[in-house]
C-alpha cells in the first residue's frame, strides 16, 4: 500500500520509499521504489516479472524517472522513459511490459493513482426494482460517492418489467420501432452512458455496475480502461466455462460470438461509472420487432436459430441466470476487499425523484429524436 503523508496522500519528501505495483492486463507485474525531494524522484528501482533485453537497460529505465516531477502525469512518464531507452545505442526489448506500465506504478506509488487493493467495495447484490429506477441509480450512486456518503459499489441488476435502455446519444427514431414497442408493451429510457441499446425483459440478462474512484484507471487510455475494470469477470466467466475475451473498445466476447457490452461515464469529483450488460437469453425475434437494427445485433452474437433466441450464457454454460450471478458475486467478493450492502432510503429517494424529473420524461427520452 501506498505510505502517506499527514495530508493524505502518497507522496513524501523525506527520503521514505514509497512503492506502486501495476499488473499489465496479460502481461507482468510491474513495480516500482521511488523516494522524492524537493518535487523531483529522487530515487526509483524498478523490478518485476517482465523480461527486458538486454539486461543493462533496467538502469536506464531507472535513471529516466530520477528528477521527473513528482506531479509528472503517467504519459510525461512514459515519454521519459522511451526516450532514454530510444537513445541507447543497440534497441531495447520490454517483454509483458511497457513505459506506460512503468509510468502508473510510479504515479501509484506517488499516490496520484489507485489499485483495486486500495479499495473496499460495498456490494449489492439483486433487488428486483424497475429497471428505470437502476438507470437512475447509475447517477444517485456516483453523486453519493463523490459527496463521501457512498464508497466504492460493485452491483448487480433485477428487474420487474420490460424496457429498451438506450445510450445516451442514440437516436430514438433510428433506434426504436415505436409500433414494435407499444405491441409488446416495452418501454423505452435514456441512460447517461454511451453505446448501443440494452434490450431487457425478465430474466433475459445481466447487467452490473461499478462506481469507483478515477484514480483507479489514472494513466490508462479509454481503451485500456474498459478492460482494465472488466478484467474480474474475465476469470469469474473461465470459472462457469465461459472462454471469454475483450474485444476493443468494449465487447466481451466469446468462442461462439458476442457476449455483451460496457459502457462509462466520468464524474466531476473523481468517480467512474462502468456498466456492463451480458446476454443471457434473448428473443431475438421480439428484439428485431422492438429495435430497429435488431437483427443486425444479432449477427455478432451466438444465435439459436431453432427457437430464435440469443442465449450465449445459458447455451455455453447450461447454468440458471441467477447460479452465474451468484458466481460472479462470489467471484467479486474472492477477489476484492469488499462488504455487503444494499441501497439505502435517501437513495432510492433520489432515484424516484430523477425517474419522474429526468429519466422518466419525454424531454429526455428524446432528447436525440
């Protein structure tokens, strides 16, 4: 863990060293023991897992970081460390590793950066609401982390009833065949993330969200951050026979096509939201009758076409939805420090209040006609 000063952060001018690690997503471990005077690393080891060729190069890497500015962002980092390197005179080969991998452990270890050890999660498991509602606690719990009343959440959805959830610059009419819809009694709602629609009824799905600090994913690109946030799941799919894989920028993928889908918004104050929804078993004709490019969707994902479903968690795991929640709850638990929790009053106070002013509206709703 990172040592602090009496201010609350990483970083200490007397000589103390401090320590970051970061585990490239299938790559090594990098870490790093840096100390600081006067703003400037005065001192950093870098070791790890990785392979780096030839050997002597480490001390090259080190003597990059010697006199950057503590307040130095991961990508000045990084470039410091690639220029050094690119100025030797025979090349260097970093092998599961990076200069960005380099640069967030030293921002870690500066205290500028989180890991998920760092952290304690507060864990909800399902509770059936309107799905409406779940759209708005994706805004009341970031809110409430950023006012200190809410820690780290990892949570998962239920839902009593239909609705297309579709993402926040999608188009209405492009997206929603409004006859469809009405015909099968499915509504329609807004998110504010972006991506593509999530088309939910009982049981056919499952969603969940994590609201964490930004400092989690400081120094990775977009890109990055996706896989990064979703690396747990990864293993808790391999768990139930799921060989899953991400695909960029945010699919999750299998052997049998597309699993689902993640999607992020970024708060003032610090707090990420990242949500993913997976596949459990769709109808797909239903979908193709509610959502305009319906069928389109379904052409990168694992289609029955006996009974016109989509199922690639139920067909490729022969395992009821809520065993798979169950396990990725256990997973997530295993994994990460955390607590058990569910939504408190005030919440779900405020996320009444956002369905009937916000999420609930036409105004919204169609925003993007």
């Amino acid at each position: 863990m990172t040592q602090t000063d009496s201010d609350g952060r990483g970083e200490r001018e007397d000589g103390t060293v401090m320590h970051g690690e970061y585990k490239v997503r299938g790559g090594k471990l990098v870490a790093v023991d840096v100390t600081a005077t006067d703003g400037a690393i005065a001192s950093a080891h870098v070791f790890g897992d990785f392979f780096l060729e030839p050997d002597d190069a480490l001390e090259d890497l080190n003597a990059a970081l010697v006199g950057m500015s503590t307040e130095a962002t991961a990508a000045e980092l990084a470039a410091a460390i690639t220029a050094r390197l690119e100025a030797r005179s025979e090349p260097v080969q970093m092998i599961g590793f990076d200069a960005e991998a380099v640069a967030i452990a030293v921002r870690r270890a500066l205290g500028h950066a989180s890991s998920w050890e760092d952290l304690t999660f507060d864990v909800i498991p399902p509770v059936v609401l309107p799905p409406v509602m779940h759209v708005a606690l994706d805004e009341v719990l970031p809110t409430e982390m950023v006012a200190g009343r809410r820690g780290p959440t990892f949570r998962i959805w239920d839902w009593d009833s239909a609705l297309v959830v579709i993402g926040s610059y999608q188009s209405l009419r492009n997206e929603i065949d409004a006859e469809g819809a009405a015909r099968h009694g499915i509504g329609v709602v807004r998110r504010i993330t972006g991506g593509g629609a999530m088309f939910m009824e009982q049981g056919n799905c499952i969603t969940y969200s994590l609201v964490v600090p930004t400092s989690l994913v400081e120094g990775l690109s977009f890109e990055q951050a996706y896989a990064y946030l979703d690396d747990w799941v990864m293993g808790a799919l391999a768990e139930i026979g799921v060989k899953a894989r991400y695909v960029p920028l945010n699919d999750i993928a299998s052997e049998q096509g597309k699993i689902g889908g993640a999607a992020q918004r970024r708060f003032a104050g610090g707090v990420l939201l990242h949500h993913v929804t997976m596949s459990y078993d769709i109808d797909a004709d239903k979908m193709g009758e509610v959502l305009r490019i319906g069928r389109e969707k379904l052409s990168d994902k694992g289609t029955r076409s006996a009974n016109k479903r989509v199922d690639p968690m139920r067909s490729q795991t022969g395992l009821p939805r809520e065993q798979i929640i169950e396990g990725f709850l256990d997973f997530f638990r295993s994994r990460y420090d955390s607590r058990d929790s569910t939504y408190t009053e005030d919440e779900l106070a405020r996320a009444r209040e956002l369905v009937a002013t916000k999420f609930g509206t036409e105004e919204w709703t169609a925003r993007v006609p």
